[in-house]
C-alpha cells in the first residue's frame, strides 16, 4: 500500500486514523437506519453512529496532539511510568508524581517537560518516536484541560507555558479518635 499512496497522503490517514475510523463507523450506522420496516435497526444504526461521533471527536483529538515522529530519542511507557530515550539525555518519570507539566516552544522541536519533586525536569521533544502516547499517560493527570493543551501546542509561543500543574493537597485535620 504505500507503493500506492505518496508519503504525504500516508503520513496523513496515520495521524487521522481513529477519526477515519468513527466516519466509517457512522456510515455503518446510517446504513442500518436505512433499512424499511425495522425499528430495532434503525436505533441500533442511531446508536452505532453517536459511538462513532464519539470515536470521531476522540480521534481528532488525538489527530491534532499526534506530531511527525522523526525527532530525537524514544519515549516508552509502561503503565504510568514515562520513560526517555534520548541521545544526549533521558529520563523517567512517574505520571502520578508530576507536579507539573510544561510545554516549551523555544526548542525546536518544542519539547514537554515534566517535573516532580526530588529529580530533574524530563524534557520530551514533541516528535521523539513514541511521543504520541503520552495523550494517552496526560490523560490522567487530575484536571488536565484538553482543549487548552492542544491549543498551546498547535501555537507557538516564545516561553514556557504551563499545561497542567498539581494542586497544593489540603493537609488533613488530625482526628481525635
């Protein structure tokens, strides 16, 4: 197949996979919506395409935080643990002891950093091979805006501009029993 399809054409249905997949998904569900005399198949084929609108909007997500993957080093990660292969540096960090993450468009390519207490910051570029399953490890941190995260990394700015960071944890009354 990729005799068949210019680089280009290719590089471009593998970012936009998922939500290919969702517009298939509904053309499916339409299909089904189609056929006369059959309620039940008329709403599954509606349910079939609300699921696929769902895997659309999740997968343009996906689409617009996925980069080129021909920068610099490796990324790897093994539950909630970010592992960086990188030919100068590298690093681990563990997601659920972030305190913060950062985007810094002043590297090229612009790099995420993520800091937690007691290491060094991890600075990821952008495109590094595997970089696109960090969506996926960002997605648990607590409260992380989306939108936003993508927004910053489609526009360049010339700082460091924070993604997410951890709140101050209240520190628990004593009890008295």
């Amino acid at each position: 197949m990729s005799g068949f399809l210019r680089p280009e054409a290719l590089a471009a249905i593998r970012r936009w996979r998922e939500s290919l997949f969702g517009l298939a998904v509904i053309v499916l569900g339409y299909a089904l919506t189609d056929v006369r005399g059959s309620v039940f198949l008329f709403w599954l084929g509606v349910a079939i395409m609300v699921i696929g609108g769902l895997v659309v909007v999740a997968g343009l997500q996906r689409g617009r935080f996925r980069k080129a993957q021909d920068g610099p080093g490796v990324v790897q990660i093994d539950e909630a643990r970010v592992t960086y292969f990188g030919p100068l540096d590298g690093g681990v960090a563990d997601i659920d002891e972030l305190t913060s993450l950062m985007l810094d468009h002043r590297s090229h390519p612009a790099v995420w950093i993520l800091t937690q207490p007691g290491q060094p910051p991890l600075h990821i570029p952008v495109t590094a091979s595997g970089a696109e399953a960090l969506f996926d490890a960002f997605m648990r941190l607590p409260g992380i805006n989306v939108p936003a995260m993508l927004r910053k990394l489609e526009t360049p700015t010339e700082m460091k501009e924070v993604i997410w960071a951890r709140r101050k944890a209240v520190p628990a009354r004593p009890s008295l029993n």
